[in-house]
C-alpha cells in the first residue's frame, strides 16, 4: 500500500510541478494544490499504515499488546490540510484581484511598474 502511495504522490508532485511551470497564474495555484495533496500523501505513507489497528491507548494509558497506529502522521495531516485550505484561499483572493486589475492571468504579461515592448 506504501508503494501506491509513493507513486500516486510521485505522479501528483510531476502534474503539480508540470503546472507551476505555465505562465498562467491560475494553473499556477492549482499546481501549488496540488502538490500540497502530494506531500500530505508522503506524509501519510511515511507513517507506516497499520490496517485495522487504531491509533488508541487501552484503560489505563497502558500500551495494546497488539500493533498500534502510529497518531501523529495524521495529526500532521489535520493540520497541514487547514493551512494548506487557508493558503489556497488566500491566493485565490490574490489571484483574483491580479485579474480585475491587470485583466488577464499570464504571469510574463504582469509588469505594471515597466512599460510593454511596443510602448517605449
């Protein structure tokens, strides 16, 4: 399951990089979602997947004589979800404000304190 994991987080590191690389600032954003996906993925196969074992102590705080989910890949998956959702929203808020002032997305095309080719 790991091997999945790493190729499926391989694959999404390659779109997200494919996409960052456009010129467009709206492929751009979706690049940085998704390769904030891809290292949750990483994350999660990092923490050894354990199927069918929680990630709980038994009464008393004693450790269960059986295996045990390792808790703290996905506490660090709770939290880099939440930050990752409030940095993807606050781009978008950036994105769309660069669109009402300048009128499009190409990133080589933004140049509001240089003048165009053709204006000097």
């Amino acid at each position: 399951m790991e091997t999945v994991l790493a190729l499926l987080s391989g694959i999404l590191t390659a779109c997200a990089v494919w996409l960052m690389l456009s010129g467009n600032l709206l492929r751009f954003l979706f690049g940085l979602l998704l390769l904030s996906n891809a290292v949750n993925l990483a994350i999660f196969a990092a923490g050894r997947l354990t199927e069918g074992a929680p990630p709980l102590l038994e009464a008393g705080g004693a450790l269960p004589g059986h295996d045990m989910a390792n808790s703290l890949p996905q506490a660090l998956l709770l939290t880099a979800i939440v930050i990752g959702f409030g940095l993807f929203a606050f781009a978008l808020a950036l994105t769309i404000r660069a669109y009402r002032s300048f009128g499009h997305l190409e990133v080589d095309r933004m140049r509001l304190a240089e003048p165009e080719e053709g204006e000097r």
